[in-house]
C-alpha cells in the first residue's frame, strides 16, 4: 500500500468513528426523541384526566412516555387543578371539549393518540368529533364509552348517580371531590391525591353529549379496565367490547387512577396501541 492509500485509509476509519462517537452523543446529550422522530417512532400523546383531577395526574406516565421519545400534552381542563381559579357556572363539557379541541388545532398535531380516564371518555369522544381525522389511536382508561344523548349522570354507578343528582336539585355549582380511598389509590399516594384534587364543574356532568360516529372511524380503539376499582358500568363496558369489532381491551390490577398506581405497565399499553 502506497503512503498515499494509507492516508486515505486512515482518514476515512478516524471519520467513521467520529461519526459514531457523534451519534452516541447525540443520544446520552438528549438525544432520544431526535432519533425516535428519525426512525418514525415518535407518536404524540393527548392525555385527558377525569372528574376533579388534573393535568398532575399524568406525570409519571408523561415523563416516561416522554424519556421514550415520545411527545406527550396533558392539559387540565378549564376549572381544574392549576386552572381552578377559572370555574364558573359557564364551564361544562362543550369547554372541556373545547380545551382539547384547541390544543390540537393550535398545536397543528397529526396521528394523535387521544386518552381519555374516567369521566373524560366523555370529553374525548366528543372531541373526536371535530379532531377525528387527526386522531390515530383513541383509549378509554378504566371510562365511560358514551353514546348520543348519554351525560355522566345517566352512565355513573348508582351511588354517585344519586349524589350528583342530589346536588344538581340544590343548584350546587361543583361536585366536591371524593376521597383518593375511594378509587383504590395506592395508599403511599393517596394524601398526594387528595392535595391536588379539586372540585368539579357541575354543568360538565349534566350536559349530554351529542355525536360519537367520529370515534367508531378512528382505527385503532382501546379499552383498559382497572380491575382494582369496583364498578359494574366499566365491567359491562368491558364486556361489550372484548367482542366489538375494531376494539382492543386490556384488563390491569390497579386501583381507578392506573396512571397514578401502575405508570409503567400504563405506558407499555400506550406504546402498543400506538
């Protein structure tokens, strides 16, 4: 080999291993959703909580998703949480709609996967009417499936049926929060839930929802039950799609707030159903 070939040989292995060096740099630098957006894997995440929670419940889900190199939302919704200071009788379940609605659209997102828990199967459903095309993926986490016509009241078990009917008739404007207890919350969790829960917009839960074609479109449709938390409305919902076309369901061991109780097994079904 000539001095000239060796150069050349030479120059070319250094550029090479610098190339890698680089690119492991890139990765331990941050680099992770760089390189899951260049290998299409990136998805994004709109994460939608429930009744008198927030956008804080999704924290551990969220920073996981997001250490995987995924994109993750988790709004609260007007009159919650950090936004409680603008409850008024005015907010109900067209403002909450309106809230993801507008996160989407602002955000110019695609091939969105929309979670909904509890009370926001709700919210998304509705949602998905004016996002549908941009909505990929769309999970119910231990939720109400609502039709037309359907409102909270009509679909919640008969306890807090009555209590919220009861204060409907007094012309309360809130739901008070229950106690973390309640959903079978691990109990090293509980008084952290309890501190960020606040209280509900009343007129969220009377309204009645008016379309849910758009959902039935969506490709891909999940169903997660918490096993852990007692209600014979989310087992009959469970039920009935286990066997509907177009529908996945996963069955978890975990109290009704599974992205406070098991974050990790939560993401892992997220990522698949992606």
């Amino acid at each position: 080999m000539s001095k000239q070939d060796s150069r050349t040989a030479t120059q070319t292995t250094r550029r090479a291993a610098l190339g890698a060096i680089a690119g492991f740099g890139a990765v331990a630098a941050g680099g992770l959703p760089q390189l899951a957006q260049a290998q299409g894997v990136q998805k994004t995440f709109v994460l939608v909580h429930g009744t008198w929670h927030g956008g804080w419940c999704w924290r551990r889900v969220a920073d996981a998703l997001e250490k995987k190199g995924h994109k993750v939302y988790a709004p609260s919704l007007t009159g919650l949480a950090d936004r409680s200071h603008l409850l008024t009788r005015d907010v109900n379940l067209t403002t909450h709609v309106s809230d993801v609605v507008n996160l989407v659209k602002w955000e110019d997102l695609k091939d969105v996967v929309l979670v909904g828990h509890s009370s926001a199967g709700f919210v998304i459903t509705e949602a998905a009417e004016q996002i549908g095309p941009s909505v990929a993926s769309i999970v119910y986490l231990d939720a109400f499936v609502p039709q037309p016509g359907d409102n909270l009241i009509s679909l919640a078990n008969p306890g807090p049926r009555k209590a919220l009917e009861d204060a409907v008739a007094r012309g309360d404007l809130v739901a008070k929060p229950v106690p973390a207890a309640a959903f079978k919350v691990n109990e090293k969790d509980r008084a952290w839930v309890d501190a960020k829960c606040t209280a509900h917009p009343l007129a969220a839960v009377v309204e009645k929802i008016t379309g849910a074609a758009a959902r039935e479109k969506i490709a891909r449709k999940t169903y997660i039950r918490a096993s852990g938390f007692d209600s014979p409305v989310f087992d009959q919902t469970l039920a009935r799609l286990k066997t509907a076309p177009g529908w996945k369901t996963y069955e978890v061991s975990s109290g009704h707030d599974v992205m406070v109780d098991m974050p990790d097994r939560l993401v892992e079904i997220l990522i698949e159903v992606a």
